[in-house]
C-alpha cells in the first residue's frame, strides 16, 4: 500500500489496517516456521507496511497536540 492511500485513510480504518498487517505478519511468521513459505520477501513487505502506518498514525497524533 502506498503512502498517498495510507494518508486518505481515516483513524479507524488506519488502525484497522495495522491490526490485518499485524495478524499477515504473524501468518507469515508461521509458515515461515513451518517451511511453507516460498516468498521471504513478504516478510520485509509486511514490517514496511506495518512501520509506514504506525508512522502516519505518529504523525497525526502530533500534529494534534
């Protein structure tokens, strides 16, 4: 997901994104552990998805104080 849709979304719908990025992160993890996981790359997908929410969501909470 890029930034520029991050940036659109509301608070709800930003928090509800980070929990699916984290509950993908912990699927991947699993099949990682399992052997089933073919593409590693995911992995790394998931933690930038995960950090560029958690950093506009910083951002906004600064921006309001």
């Amino acid at each position: 997901m890029k930034v520029e849709k991050i940036r659109a979304l509301k608070p709800k719908e930003l928090s509800n994104q980070l929990n699916e990025a984290y509950q993908e992160l912990f699927n991947l993890r699993f099949r990682h552990a399992t052997r089933q996981l073919s593409n590693y790359k995911e992995l790394t997908h998931t933690r930038r998805k995960i950090a560029r929410i958690k950093t506009i969501m910083r951002e906004r909470e600064l921006a309001g104080k």
